[in-house]
C-alpha cells in the first residue's frame, strides 16, 4: 500500500482507490472506467460522477484502521 500521493500514471486501475486528489479537492473512492476517472462515493452507479477532463492527478491509498 502506498501512503504518500503518488502520480495519477501509477495508479492501480483494477480496483477502487480510496483516495485521489485533484487541484485542491480530495476525492474519494474513485474507480478507473472507460478512460476516465469516477467518484462513487456511495458506491451506487446511479451516483458516480466522471471528471472528464479535470482527471485527478495524483492517488493515495487510506492507511489502515486501527485494531
């Protein structure tokens, strides 16, 4: 698991990443799909939202909880 961000160019893209970053904003639970970034943060296709052309530019992956 990586815990510093760390380029858009290296992220998985087969899996949800926790947490991307774009600008200023921090997004979460994205998913790669059809060439392009998505947010579901409700994990409910209904609500994903693409960022088309505003593309994160950099991912980190959440520690993990504590025991």
């Amino acid at each position: 698991m990586s815990r510093e961000w760390q380029p858009i160019e290296t992220a998985p893209k087969n899996r949800i990443i926790d947490l991307l970053f774009r600008g200023d904003e921090r997004i979460v639970d994205c998913i790669w799909y059809c060439g392009e970034w998505w947010s579901c943060e409700q994990r409910d296709p209904v609500v994903c939202v693409s960022y088309g052309p505003s593309q994160p530019t950099h991912w980190m992956d959440l520690p993990e909880p504590p025991k």
